[in-house]
C-alpha cells in the first residue's frame, strides 16, 4: 500500500513479497499449474497482511492496482480475479499495470527521476534500454535477442548445483571466485547498436562445466566459484558496453537530460550496479539504481505504476483482461486502460 503525502511524496505503508521457490525446487523450474494454484490460495492472505501492516481498513483505500501482465498466465489471471473481486465488492477504481511498467518507472518511486530517462529494465525475463518519457510512454532502443540475464543466471546456477534464484547465488559464489580462469564469450560486442546475447555466453558455461573434474559429490567448490566469477564478469561487461552506446544514442534522442536508471531484479547485483555507475559517470550522466528489494518483483511498484497512471488515465472497468504478453513499447487497447483513453 502506497500514499503520497501532502509534500506530493510517496510513502510506502506496505509492500508484501511472498516467493514460491521451494515449491518448484523439486522440479529444476516453475511449474505453471502449481505456480497459478499458489497464487490463488496466497492472495488474499497477503491484501490482508498489506492492510493490517498499512493500519488501514479496505474501504478507506482510494483504488485497486493489479498487474494484468506479461507473465505466466495462472498467477496473473489469480491477482487479476482478486483485484477484480476486491474492486467489485469496494466500489474502488481497479487499475491493471504492466508488470515491466511497475519496473521502468521504479527510480521516480525511490528517487523522483525526471522524465525523460534512460532505463536499463534488466529482470528473470527481459534485457532491454528504454527512453521513458512519460508513466505511458516507452521507446525501446535496444535489448536482448534471445535470453533475459535473470534466467541466465537461474540457468547458471542449475548447472554449477547452486540453489535458486540463481542470481544471488551465482552473484555469492563469483566473490570467492576468479574471473579470468575460463575464457567467455562477450557476445554481440563486435556489433553495432545496444542490441545483446546471452544464450550463447550459457552454452559457453555449460561447455566449460563439462571439461571440469569432478568430486564425487560435484563440483569443486572453487570451480563452482570461477565459473561463476567468470560468467558474471561476461554479463557485466556485455552490459556495461552496451549501456554506453545506449547513452550515446539517448544523448541524441534526448540532449537536454542525462539520467541512467537500472531496474529489474537483475539490477540488485552489486557487479552489476557498480560497473554501470561508472559508465553512468564516464557519459557525464546521473545514475540511479533503487534498493535490491525494489529492483526484484515487489507490490509498491505496482501500486506506484497505478499511482502515476490515475493522473491521467481513467480506471479499468471488470473487462480487465490478464496478458501473457504485453510489451511496454506497444500502445494497445489494454495498455491504454480498456481502450476508454
Ligand atoms: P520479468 O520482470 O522480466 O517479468 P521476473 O519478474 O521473473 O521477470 P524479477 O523479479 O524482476 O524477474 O527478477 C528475478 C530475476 O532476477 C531472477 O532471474 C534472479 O535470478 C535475478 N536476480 C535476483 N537477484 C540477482 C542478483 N543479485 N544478481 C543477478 N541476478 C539476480
Ligand atoms: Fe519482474
């Protein structure tokens, strides 16, 4: 639950996160079925719990927010039929948010960024450069061809047998490890544009794996390390030189202003946050990365996309429709709330 105070700041009253990893653990990935029925039994334990630890009765709420999209269909139509019955039975204006818009305009919740600014949206299932010019309005520059960083570390932890989410465990093993004792690849560098790879870095990994000795319990603790250290300077770099052709197109784009912004769960990476800031620096430009628990999937940037949007957009009416794919950059009927704008 967020409110903005009489100052035009917003508050956090509440924002809770509830994970199903150990769910899925058993099976090496999410399960859609077990993931959508997870959902739908958590829901309104949570809305329940965000009240309570907000001190704020359902019908003192001004609206709704929900996100109606892109993702794995089950959990979304779950949240959305919630939304829509809590909507239903409060009278509340219902607002359906994209996902990757609650993401994208994070730094304006943490840090009041001015529009315009350059967004590095960098999550489990997108990589991608976004001039964001408005709570509605996306200009992609460039991103990945194929994988998203996030499961690419998700992936790298399942091959070196370390837990999930692969990202901060890979991101604690890379501290022990040392960086340069597998050669990687740093896919697509040798092109132009701020387009990237990732796949082809995995399957560099997984090659590299396969040549290792082997304990009979595993891999070496080290070897577990180096490959981690290994791949996680793959990604910073690919990262990191691309981010700053992405500002030399941004400049042109946008002259006037020069903020570099990260948000996405991959953006919680220390490696990650550290080397952009100095690109962010080396281009004369502001850098802002928003506290770990608000670059992995979190409530209030939901609840902030909706606060941004009920400026100017009217509410989503019980039509709402949940979207498994919704890019941010695409003004359809759904984005525009209903199709009413
Ligand atoms: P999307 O937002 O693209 O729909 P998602 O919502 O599933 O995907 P997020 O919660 O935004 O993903 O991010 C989760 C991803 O971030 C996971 O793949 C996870 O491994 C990765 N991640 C989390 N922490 C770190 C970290 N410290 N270093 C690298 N990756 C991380
Ligand atoms: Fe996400």
């Amino acid at each position: 639950m967020l409110r903005k105070n009489a100052s035009g700041e917003t508050q956090i009253l509440s924002s809770i996160v509830r994970g199903q990893d150990s769910l899925h653990a058993a099976y090496g990935g999410v399960v859609p079925e077990i993931a959508a029925r997870a959902h739908a039994e958590i829901l309104d334990l949570c809305v329940e719990e965000a009240l309570d630890v907000a001190q704020t009765p359902l019908q003192d709420i001004d609206a709704i927010a929900v996100t109606a999209g892109p993702g794995l269909i089950g959990g979304v139509v779950s949240g959305v039929m919630c939304a829509k019955g809590l909507a239903l039975a409060t009278g509340k204006p219902l607002y359906g948010i994209n996902h990757l818009a609650g993401h994208a305009l994070t730094p304006r919740l943490t840090d009041n960024v001015p529009f315009p600014y350059l967004m590095l949206l960098v999550s489990g299932g997108h990589c991608q450069f976004l001039l964001v010019k408005g709570p509605d309005d996306f200009k992609r520059i460039g991103g990945t061809i194929d994988d998203a960083p996030g499961e690419a570390f998700d992936k790298i932890a399942r091959l070196l047998a370390l837990p999930q989410p692969g990202g901060p465990s890979v991101e604690q093993a890379a501290q022990r490890g040392y960086t340069k004792r597998f050669s990687l690849p740093r896919p697509l560098l040798d092109r132009t544009g701020c387009d990237m790879s990732f796949s082809g870095l995995k399957t560099a990994v997984l090659r590299a794996r396969d040549g290792l000795v082997r304990d009979q319990g595993g891999l070496y603790p080290q070897d577990q390390a180096d490959l981690s250290a290994g791949f996680q300077a793959a990604v910073v770099d690919v990262l990191a030189e691309k981010t700053s052709r992405a500002m030399h197109q941004y400049h042109q784009l946008s002259p006037s202003t020069a903020t570099l912004c990260v948000a996405g769960g991959v953006a919680a990476n220390m490696a990650i946050r550290a080397r952009l800031e100095t690109v962010a620096r080396d281009n004369g430009a502001g850098f802002v990365a928003p506290p770990l628990a608000l670059c992995t999937d979190n409530a209030a940037m939901i609840g902030f996309a909706a606060l941004e949007r009920m400026a100017d957009h009217p509410p989503d009416d019980l039509t709402l429709a949940a979207r498994p794919r919704w890019p941010l950059d695409a003004k359809s009927p759904a984005m525009l709330g209903s199709g009413k704008k």
